[in-house]
C-alpha cells in the first residue's frame, strides 16, 4: 500500500508531530497534525515528495468537537493518491501558520478561510479580502455554524469601496471587466499598462454569490445538493454533480453499480466534447477568427442534442444520486450516440487538419500567455494549462473514478506551455473523449442503476473526490453530518487555481494578448465564486443606489 | 449651365455612395454568414440597423460631447466629399476643383475624424483604440499615397481624371504598376478596417475602441461612413488598377464599375472570414514591409518601368 508507504515517510519524518492517521481505503490519507505541525508537514509534502497542492478548507466544527478545523489538500498523481493535512484549532484562538509562502498555491483558498470561516493564516503574504462583498462588516463571517445561512449583517456598507493597490510607476490602469464582451461572466483585472505592454495586474472576482455551500449544509439535503451542486457551472456542472457524488460515496465507502459507472463517464465525456468545441470556438472568436467560432458551434450543436435526449435537458443533466444514475442509456440512446459520435468525429479531423496548418492563428497563440512547469508547479495549475506545459496529469488516469479505469486512453500533452499548446491538447482531447464514450458504449453491461442505502448515513466521515473537468481537476471534500446532510462541503473548481496563475501569464506581454491568454485557461469564472449568503449587491451606482435598484427589482416582482 | 454639372454630378455621387453602401454591408454580412453555415440577415437589415439607430436617444456619455458631436459629422461628411473627387462609372464631378493631392488630404482626415471621435470620448479604451488607429494611420497612408504619386509619375500630372484612370499602369504594363497592385490587394482590408486588420476597434479586446461610447444617432452615422469608406477605397481601387471598360458609353460603363466594386466587396469578405486579427505589432511589421516595395516601386516608376 503506497498510502501506507507515505505516512510512514511522514511518521519517520516528524514522528509524534503526526497525531493520527486515517486510511480509508488504499488511496486515501488523511493526516492530522498539531496547529504548530501544518506548516512543516505540507512544505515537506509538497517540496519534499513533490505533492501537488489541490486545495485548503476551512470549517467551524465547534457544535460537534468544540474546535475550528483546517486542511490542506494535496495529491500524490503517481501513486494515485489523495491526501488531507488536517489540524484541529482551539475555539479562542482561531490562527494558524500560513503555508502561502512555501506553497504559493494556496493563496486564495486561505484568504478565502480568513474571510468565510475566520480562521487567520498567520503570515500570510497578501492578506486582502477576497470572496466577501465589498461592503460586507469586517468579523462576520458566513460559514461558522452560528451564522444562519439567511442571516442579514448589521453595517452592511453598500458604498464601501474595495482599496485596489497602486499601480507601479509609469503604468496607466486599464480596467478590465467586471463588463467586457470576452468575460461570459463578471471578473474584474486591473491591468497596469505600459504603452500596449502588460507589466501587472490586479484580480477582483467573487462578483457572484449564491451561497451554495452555505445552502448545503444547512438547508439541503444529500440528495438534494446534486441538482445544485450542478448549477455551479453552466457548462461543466454534470463534473460538480458527479464529483459531489463520489464525494460522499468515497466518505460512507457506498460503491455505485457498474452501469451506473458507466453512464456517469460517458456524460462527463458528453460535457468535455461540448465544451471543448465551445471553447475552441470562442478562442477563435476573441483572436477575431469568427468563422471558425461559428463553425465549431455547428459542430457541437448535435452534442447537445443528443444530451438533451439522453437527459432531456441540453445542460444540467440531473444525473447523479449518492449511490448510482438517474438515466438508463437504451439501444435507441446508444444507436443516436454512435452516429452522432461518427459525425463529429469526421468533421472534427478536417477542422483540426486546416487549423493545424493555419499560420494565422497560430501568430497570435504562439508564445502566448506562457505557463511553464515552475509555475505550474507553484500555483497548482491543472487541467489542459498543466498538460500543455508537459506536466503529465490527468485524474481520469491517476485518480481513477466511474468507469475510467476500465477503458483505454491518452493523456495528451503539448510541451509549447502557451496558448497553442493548449489549443491543440483540447483539440486532441476531443478525439480521447470519442474514443472513451465508444469502449463505455461497447463495455457497459445491464444491470441496476442505483445502489440501495438501507441505514442512514454515517456521520463525520471525511470523503475527497476529484473529476477531471474539462478545464481541470475539479475538487470536492466534505464531512458528513446529521439530519441527511453534509456538516462541510467545500468545492474547488479547477478555474478557482488556473486563475491564480493568470497575472504571471499576462505579465510582459501585449494588452491585445491579454484575453486570448486569459481565456486560455478556460476560465469559469461562476465555478470560482462560489461562495456568500443573500441577494445583497454591491457596485451601486451614481445614478442607481442600491436600494433603489432593490427596489425596483421587488416592484418588477410583485 | 457649367457649374450645374459637376454640382449634379456630385450629388448622385452621394446618392449612389448613400444608397449602395448598406446594401454592400448587407452583401458582406450574407457572404459571411453563408461561409459560417448560418443564414444570415436579410441583405436589407443595414438599412434598418441604421434606421434604428438613427431613432434611438441621442446619449452623450463621452468627455466632450460637442468634440464627438463634431467628429461624427466631419467623417461622414469627409467620406462624402472623397466621393465627389472619385469617377464612379462617369468622370470624377469636382474634377476641375481639386488635384489627386487633395484626395490624399480628404483620406487622411476621415482617418484623423476617428481619432477625434476616440480622444473626445476618453475613456481609456478608446484612447488605446485611437493609439493603435494612429499607428496604422502612419504605416498605411503613404502605402495610397505612392500608388497615386506612382500614377502621377507615370502621367506626368496630378489631375484627378489623369491619375484616377489606371494611371499606374501608365503606357503598357510597367513593373510598379503590377507590385503596387499587389501591395494594394495586400493591404486593402487594412484600408477597410476589416479583419484581419480591424485592430483599432477589435471588439473582444477593446469593444470597438474609438467607438466605445457612441451609441444611437451618433453610432449610426459612423457606422454609415465605414459602410461608405468600403465603397469610396472599392472606387478608388477600381479607378487606379481595374480602369477598363469605364469608357463605355453611359449605362455599360457605369455598371462596369459597380460590378467590380461588388467584387472587391466579396474579397474582401472572403479575406475577413477566413483570417484570425493581427495584433497591433504584427500589423505594424507587415505594413513597414509593404511600404518598403512600395518605395521600390516608385523609384522603379521615376526611372520609367
């Protein structure tokens, strides 16, 4: 047991620094440690064994051991493990060393425990606000347990700005966003400019808040939250669904029956064609190739038909409960697969034939928006962005999850790091995906769709699940709870780190690069902000307040 | 009776240019969507899209509302007045009031009316479209200018009825001539400000640059003098490389020319839908390229080939 072999490593290493361990199953590991413990523990995991940072999470667990609690995620992708650090905190004294500066990664994700949870990484290099609203009241924080999750801040300050850094000396601002016909959704960088030259930038996202962990762990129950678990994303939601799932799958040890396996990748690999050719389209698009945007749409168009089919919905395919599928793929269903599998595939190869030949487009993706192994590396890259800078990963492959170890596929790789690169990887990809679906059509075998649960579920298990969206690894963690509900579940989107990883891509490189490269990593900027309770918004205006536009939208209403 | 003439002629100039333009528009649109495998608007929506805009709220976001009041009338009425100078199928009607230098000055304002439209409106997209705008400006304005200096060599005059009738083929076929026409056909989408070499406005960079913040009345009119601009440098084109046949006697010769303008409108269609935009340095170097054989060829042309 590899798993076994890691903590004994980390035993011999730090001896009774580890606490205690877990290990569920052969590719888990949950370690806890002492507060004072994290830092080390994670710097020798992720510089010493070369783990990959996924994640950190933070939770209030006072109603149950009295303690706040932190973990730090990490992957181990060769050995095909995923692993915890966890560490208890004492109610009164809710600081813990920040590992930020030994694992740049995870920047965001403890700015985002200082501000959801309240939890202080002490030592953190960049302490700004980031998930909360701009006029949220400071000390509020909507994720401990006595906050209710419809709970209305006294002090909320609607005209109170966010304080944005200066820009370097002889740089203009350019605003980029929140509003800007390449952003699908709202995201705002600022970018310093030099003449057309890009030298720096600020990020300010979290512009959407729905409230969907909060909602979770309070409102919904385990079968409930799949359905919403799916409207994270427009366009990888079944990857939510289907990684909330496994989550809690993985938690109470509850296997899903073969077919339903089946059925589960073969819709993940429906989403990944869909949304590769929607982002190969919209790649053309922002560098002005419009007819191969539309193009790319015509050829995607009968995918969405045949999900619609399936599902009855061309999105937001409701597919998973815990323990099994909510769709039977008949003979009719895997006949209209087929062809429209043949179809694409044809039409597919000649795109992929003229654009490889292209000179044109490949001037503006050549050398662009490069993210080389470092960096991939530091921040936690993943996904294509990884792939097409070499770094061999895949969680399909590595973490093996649904039917996918029993097919037969490449992980792609490019090794240009920059926008062509990960162009031809997606591009490449789809044929993967086509070949996938087809072994699953061949492979699948009848039988139930649906794991019977006789008990309960059992409480305060720890389950990790990772999916390989289309744009990267997406992340799920969560501690069952009482009352048919999860007592923390925590999302990590794969934009939530590829973004992350964006400021250094467009650094040093023309202004008209700036959104091919960001639209590079395939951003999924609904994914990223995930988080916060109520309808609340900031950005009034001069001419509308805030009230007023309340207002006007409850006159509308009623 | 002399001066109703060119006046007269003047005036159907306009109309023609008025008239045919949003119908070019709405051929390019076609084209582009039928290369796209979609539908397409019918080829009469530019007239409504103008019609529309022309009706809506005259907003004045901008810094200088009266600055962009002003550009707006002054690029239409620049690319008007060019079409008064250009022989559209009849000789050029203000032939007598101006010289091929004058045309060069005409260009170069309605280039310098956008700049004025995008410095009026400050906001920093526009600025950066007009920064680029300008840049292109630079590069591309001798590239027109030496074809016509070229023509005038070759003629040994700079009236507007000499140069503007395939004058830069002079007598015979003289080799400027053929390298300016393939440096023309080389830049012509830049003079158009159509992909690949919309860079000034290019939308999913910087939503329309210079344009960012005209909206309604204000809109329509510049649109209207870009969809005039694709017909005045078709005109000018046909006049200075493809000048056969516009002899003719009145009806052939004056079907000729639009026949070829609606030409030069599908390639340059056809260009547009199958190139991805340059970014502002690739551009930049593309053009100093081109202006480099330009100049070869006007010293070619001032030794006679």
């Amino acid at each position: 047991m590899i798993a076994r072999e890691r903590l004994n490593q980390l035993v011999k290493k730090f001896g009774d620094g580890i606490r205690r361990a877990d290990l569920p199953a052969d590719n888990r590991l949950f370690v806890y440690v002492e507060p004072s413990g994290v830092k080390p523990v994670c710097e020798y995991l992720f510089r010493n064994l070369d783990a990959r940072y996924v994640t950190s999470i933070g939770t209030d667990d006072r109603p149950f051991s009295g303690k706040f609690m932190v973990a730090h995620n990490f992957a181990f992708d060769r050995d095909g493990i995923l692993c915890g650090v966890l560490a208890h905190l004492p109610a009164d004294n809710t600081k813990v060393d920040s590992i930020s500066d030994v694992v740049p990664a995870a920047n965001w994700a403890e700015r985002e425990i200082r501000d959801l949870v309240g939890i202080e990484p002490v030592g953190h290099p960049y302490l700004k606000r980031l998930v909360l609203s701009d006029g949220w009241p400071d000390g509020v924080h909507p994720l401990r347990k006595d906050v209710a999750w419809d709970f209305v801040p006294e002090g909320y300050d609607g005209e109170r700005g966010f304080k944005f850094d200066d820009p370097p000396a002889g740089c203009t601002v350019v605003p980029f966003g929140p509003f800007h016909p390449t952003l699908d959704e709202p995201a705002h960088f600022r970018l310093y400019v030099e003449g057309e030259m890009v030298r720096g930038c600020e990020y300010r996202g979290f512009m959407a808040h729905r409230g969907i962990e909060k909602l979770a762990e309070s409102v919904l129950t385990y079968n409930d939250i799949p359905m919403l678990a799916e409207r994270i994303c427009g366009i990888c939601g079944c990857v939510h669904n289907v990684c909330y799932a496994q989550a809690v799958e993985s938690a109470v040890a509850l296997p899903p029956p073969p077919r339903a396996e089946y059925i589960r990748t073969i819709m993940l690999e429906i989403e990944r064609l869909h949304s590769h050719l929607l982002w190969f389209g919209l790649a053309c698009h922002i560098v002005g190739f419009d007819t191969l945007f539309m193009q790319s749409f015509r050829i995607r168009e009968p995918v969405m038909w045949i999900a619609e089919k399936i599902s009855g919905n061309r999105k937001t395919y409701a597919l998973c409960l815990i323990g099994g599928v909510r769709w039977e793929i008949t003979p009719e269903l895997k006949a209209a697969l087929r062809a429209v599998l043949d179809k694409l595939e044809a039409e597919w190869r000649r795109v992929i034939a003229a654009v490889s030949k292209d000179r044109n487009i490949q001037k503006r993706t050549r050398g662009i928006g490069v993210a080389d192994k470092k960096l991939v590396k530091e921040v936690g890259l993943i996904g294509p962005v990884a792939r097409a800078a070499g770094v061999d990963i895949d969680c399909r492959r590595d973490h093996p999850y649904a039917a996918y170890d029993r097919v037969d596929f490449d992980v792609i790789t490019e090794n240009g790091c920059d926008v062509w690169s990960r162009l031809l990887v997606r591009a490449k990809e789809v044929f993967e995906s086509i070949k996938i679906i087809r072994q699953c059509l061949e492979k699948m075998e009848p039988g139930p769709l649906q794991t019977e649960i006789r008990d309960e579920l059992p409480v305060g298990r720890l389950g990790l699940a990772a999916v390989e969206a289309p744009r990267g690894e997406s992340h799920h963690f969560i501690v069952t709870g009482q009352n048919n509900r999860p007592r923390r579940w925590r999302v990590r989107a794969p934009t939530y780190q590829n973004l992350q990883g964006v400021p250094a891509m467009i650094k040093d490189q023309q202004l008209a690069d700036m959104t091919i490269s960001l639209g590079s990593i395939d951003p999924c900027f609904s994914c990223t902000d995930r988080l916060e309770t109520m309808d609340l918004k900031s950005g009034a205006t001069k001419v509308w307040t805030q009230e007023e536009l309340l207002k006007l939208v409850r006159a509308r209403a009623t | 009776m002399k001066t109703i003439w060119p006046i007269l002629g003047g005036l159907v100039n306009v109309a023609m240019v008025l008239l045919v333009a949003p119908f070019c528009e709405g051929v390019l649109r076609k084209v582009t969507a039928r290369i796209q495998s979609r539908q397409g608007p019918p080829l009469r929506q530019p007239y409504f899209d103008l019609l529309k805009l022309l009706g809506k709220e005259d907003i004045e976001s901008g810094e200088a509302p009266r600055m962009q009041r002003f550009a707006v009338y002054l690029s239409l009425a620049t690319v008007l007045t060019v079409a008064c100078l250009v022989p559209m199928g009849f000789a050029a009607p203000l032939n007598g009031a101006g010289d091929v230098v004058l045309l060069i000055y005409l260009l170069t304002l309605s280039g310098i009316c956008t700049l004025l439209a995008g410095l009026a409106a400050g906001s920093t997209y526009s600025l950066l479209g007009i920064s680029r705008e300008m840049m292109t400006m630079i590069a591309l304005e001798p590239l027109l200018a030496v074809a016509i200096v070229i023509g005038a060599v070759h003629t040994q005059s700079f009236r507007l009825d000499t140069v503007l009738n395939g004058s830069v083929y002079g007598a015979g076929f003289p080799l400027s001539g053929l390298v300016m026409l393939g440096v023309m056909l080389l830049s012509f989408q830049a003079f158009v400000q159509r992909v690949p070499f919309d860079i000034a406005a290019a939308e999913t960079e910087l939503m329309d640059g210079p344009l960012v913040e005209y909206s309604g009345p204000k809109l329509a009119l510049f649109k209207y003098a870009q969809m005039v601009r694709l017909v005045i440098y078709s005109g000018l084109f046909v006049a200075l490389f493809v000048p056969w046949g516009s002899g003719l006697v009145f009806p052939l010769g004056w079907l000729l020319f639009w026949a070829k303008v609606f030409c030069l409108v599908l390639l340059v269609t056809v260009v547009a839908a199958t190139h991805a935009r340059y970014r502002i340095d690739q551009a930049i170097r593309y053009f100093a390229a081109l202006l480099v054989v330009s100049l070869v060829a006007l010293i070619l042309a001032s030794y006679g080939r």
